[in-house]
C-alpha cells in the first residue's frame, strides 16, 4: 500500500475510505459548502454514497495509488472529513482536496491532515511540486492553501461554465 494512504498526525489518524464510512461522506456530500465550493456529487443517501466511495476514492486507489482519505480524530476515532490526492487529467501532478465536517471546522485538522499529506508527499514521492484547485471565493481554503506555502498560479477554466478555478502550486 502507498505511504500516502495511511499515516498519522498529532491527533489524527488518515486512512482509505471504506463502504463504512458511506454515512459521513453523505453528511459532507449535504453540507452546503460541499455543494459551494465542490459541487453536487449525485450522493443523496447511503446508496449513493457507497457508490461515491467505490466509483471516486476506491477507483483511484487502484489505478493510481492514492486518493482522498478518511480522516479521524486518533483519540475517539471519530471522522472529522476528508484529505487525499487527486489525479486531475489537466494537471501534471496531483491536487491536494480537503473537506471537513462543520463540527471539525476551526480545530486546526485540516491543517494538521495536510501537513502530515505533504510530509508524505515529500518523503515518497518524485513529483517535484502539488497543486491545489479552488474557487476564487473559497476564501477559507485559499487562506489553508497560504499557510501551507501553497502560491497562486492562474485561473483555469471550470467544469460549470460560471465558475472559475484558481490553480495554487506548493514547489519541493
């Protein structure tokens, strides 16, 4: 298994998705900054959500060796949201996603998730930088993207016409 699918942090602990972890993926997939900032996903109940799980993470996994990941409270084993790499078929190296329940905002996990992705990234990996795609007003994750050294690159078009995407850069 890749070192960028399960590792800890602090106070986390970062995994692959699994089928059990459909009825949180459904509570982010709901919240409506989900539905701002990354869009409808088509996951309106379990069903949806396991077939989520087994068409985007679980696919991914299997053909590239990495993907998005549950990320728990180590402590309680509690899912807090989501952290991983995604292969974009118009970017040259992957693009770091993160999302995390309302309950987990504020707490410093994303941070520490990606933090500990990066850490990853840098002792495995052979690409020599990550990028990272974000609405232009999705100001509470470029301001994440900022402190993690990430930096602005360019707008890129988006998948919905009235959308923009700003495509930051992290350089090894």
């Amino acid at each position: 298994m890749s070192p960028y699918m399960c590792f800890d942090t602090p106070r986390l602990s970062i995994r692959p998705l699994d089928f059990g972890d459909a009825e949180m993926i459904l509570t982010l997939n709901l919240d409506p900054d989900w539905k701002k900032y990354i869009g409808d996903r088509g996951v309106y109940d379990l069903d949806s959500a396991k077939r989520y799980i087994e068409n985007g993470p679980m696919r991914m996994y299997r053909q590239q060796g990495f993907g998005v990941l549950a990320v728990r409270e180590a402590r309680s084993g509690e899912f807090v949201g989501t952290c991983g790499l995604l292969q974009r078929d118009n970017l040259k190296s992957p693009d770091i996603g993160f999302a995390f329940l309302a309950s987990a905002r504020g707490k410093g996990y994303a941070k520490e998730a990606c933090l500990g992705l990066i850490e990853q990234m840098k002792k495995h990996g052979d690409w020599p930088y990550l990028e990272a795609l974000v609405t232009p007003e999705n100001q509470a994750s470029i301001s994440l993207l900022r402190k993690l050294g990430f930096e602005f690159k360019q707008n890129l078009p988006h998948f919905d016409p009235d959308k923009d995407t700003d495509l930051y850069r992290l350089t090894f």
